[in-house]
C-alpha cells in the first residue's frame, strides 16, 4: 500500500536530480506509513532517465523510485502526467531545484493526517542562493518561489490571490481529478522557457472553485537553489513579464463569459492606479535597481494581460486554420511563440 508519493517534474536534470534523489533516500520516520517516489521526465534531451536508471539499481527496499516519460512538454503536463501514474491519496511535487529536509516526507504526512479534510498544502521554501540577491529581494522573493510565511499552520484566504508555491505542494489527489481539467489554459515552464507561467496558481483555483481548503504547513522545509543566472536582470524581467501577462486568464476562469467585459475594464482600472501608485512610491519613473524593475514589469504585464492572451488566441485560430487548408505547412515555425 502507497499512502504518499513524492512526485519530482524535471527537464534536463541529470546535474540536478542527485542532489534531490540523495535527500529522499536519507528520509527520516517514515517507517510507519506507505511511499513511493516518482521522476517525471518531461522531454528532457539530456541523461535524466540514465540518471534516474542509475539510481533505481541501487535504490533501497521497500521505498520505490518509478519513472515516467510525458512528451508534451510544459509543468501543467508533467504534472497531469504523475496524477495519473500514482494510485496514493497524497501527491507531493518537488522542482529537480528543491532539496526537501531530511524529514519533509514524514511532515507532509502528518500534516495530512491531521488535516483530512482539505485539499491542498504548501510548504516553507527557503532560498539557496548561488550568489547575493539583489537588495530589496524579498519583496520579489515570492515569485521565485522562495516562500516564509510564519511558523505556523494556516489556511489561506478563499478571498485572496496567495497561494502556495506549485514546489513543494500537496494535493489530494481525489480533489485533483475531481476538480482540473486534463487541459490546462497555461502549460507552465516549458523546456528553459517560463512563459506561460501560472499553471499551479491555476490548478489550486480550481480546487478552490469546487470548495476544497489550502493550507500553509510551515514544518514542510525544502530548500531552492537558485543560481546566478536566475538572480540577473535579463532572466528576472522576463519571468515577471510572464507572471504578469498570465493574469487574465486566471482571472476570468472564475467568471461567466457574461461578466468577462465588465470584470476585465475593473481590472484594467485597478492594475492602472496599482502602476501609478508605484510611480508615486518609488519616485522612479524608469525603475533603476533591479527590484523595482521586476514590481513594474509584473505592473504593466498585468495591465495588459488582457491583449497578450488575446494575441495568442487569435493566433492559434489563424494556425488551425492555416493548419486546415495548408496541412503539409509547418505552421509551429510560423507561429512559435
């Protein structure tokens, strides 16, 4: 019997995957209840399944370490991949960049006994920096995942956007197929690229939606290493660039088609003063530290959210329907976002 499995999505992680794989074999009291670990290789065209081969010889009983192979890439497919593949009722994520404590296993385990009612829970994600962040970090710390919310258990407002990191969260896995659809509206980080952004604040919405809790579980440590690269400007821009233009259809999922036109002018208005009181508190009208420069970024894509998904509506439309009168044509080429 498999009460609990450990579900890691990587791409590319055969440097990262050791580091990961050495924490869950070390696990501490976990004797009492069933686990299993499953690597979920979305696509990778490096030597993650050599890895995870390796590693599976020397695996020790009675913990199994399972492999799954998704094709399509992008996090929310990788993600419907493992909670069709586990049987167990609680399913943990962890990024192939986040190193769980030696005993967030057995802690996420308890957590669920005692809670048994709810649908989901995150952890504490405490950053691992490769280097100094920039000053001001933790203002912006959230949206890297990097997640310290008090040293208590709580359950998060139905009436405000927070929610947990999608590293280092449990979901019921019943609420998960009762609750999301098996297409996702954003697919996530797909490859090296993290457009798309937002698939897990997608998924709790639904589980939201079908009146499920979430919860905040402090005793869940894991541990994000972040490098260099992820702590420069060019990356940050571009990541709240993706967080920011990701906003509008994650609003309007809870909304009829109706209410879409009304719902969308209210937004715009209140993004509009958001970014001019920005203006007013830094006393930047360029942002010059990197910082500031990521808060109005996420500003201005949230503002226009709204065009960047309706481009690529409209261009998907134009590509089925080249698609249909064209179906020799390579249209990804054309069309690649």
């Amino acid at each position: 019997m498999v009460d609990f499995s450990v579900v890691v999505c990587t791409y590319n992680g055969a440097a990262r995957l050791p580091a990961v794989l050495a924490a869950l074999r070390s696990q501490q009291q976990t004797d009492t209840f069933g686990w299993e670990i499953l690597i979920v290789d979305n696509h990778s065209q490096d030597a993650t399944a050599t890895v995870v081969q390796d590693y599976q010889q020397i695996w020790p009983e009675p913990v199994a370490l399972r492999y799954a192979f998704e094709p399509r890439q992008g996090l929310a497919y990788a993600r419907r991949c493992a909670i069709q593949t586990v049987q167990a009722e609680w399913v943990g994520f962890i990024d192939d960049d986040t190193v769980p404590a030696s005993d967030w296993v057995s802690a996420a385990y308890r957590f669920a006994q005692q809670h048994p009612t709810i649908g989901a829970y995150g952890s504490e994600i405490l950053g691992d920096y490769a280097v100094e962040p920039p000053p001001g970090f933790q203002r912006i710390a959230s949206c890297l995942a990097v997640i310290e919310r008090g040293s208590h258990p709580f359950a998060y407002a139905r009436h405000r956007g927070v929610l947990p990191a999608g590293a280092g969260m449990v979901i019921r896995r019943q609420a998960w197929l009762s609750a999301v659809p098996d297409e996702p509206k954003l697919t996530g980080v797909c490859a090296q690229s993290v457009r798309a952004k937002g698939e897990d604040i997608e998924t709790l919405s639904y589980l939201r939606q079908r009146g499920w809790t979430i919860w905040h579980n402090p005793q869940m440590r894991l541990f994000h290493r972040i490098p260099q690269a992820r702590l420069e400007r060019p990356y940050l821009l571009t990541l709240f660039h993706s967080i920011g233009s990701s906003r509008y259809p994650l609003r309007m999922m809870h909304y009829a088609s109706w209410q879409r036109a009304g719902m969308t002018l209210l937004y715009a208005a209140s993004d509009l003063r958001k970014l001019l009181l920005h203006l007013v508190v830094t006393r930047q009208l360029f942002a010059l530290d990197v910082v500031t420069a990521c808060e109005r970024r996420l500003l201005l894509s949230s503002l226009f959210s709204p065009i960047y998904y309706w481009q690529t509506q409209t261009r998907g439309w134009i590509a089925r329907w080249l698609v249909a009168l064209l179906p020799d044509l390579s249209i990804d080429k054309l069309f690649h976002a």
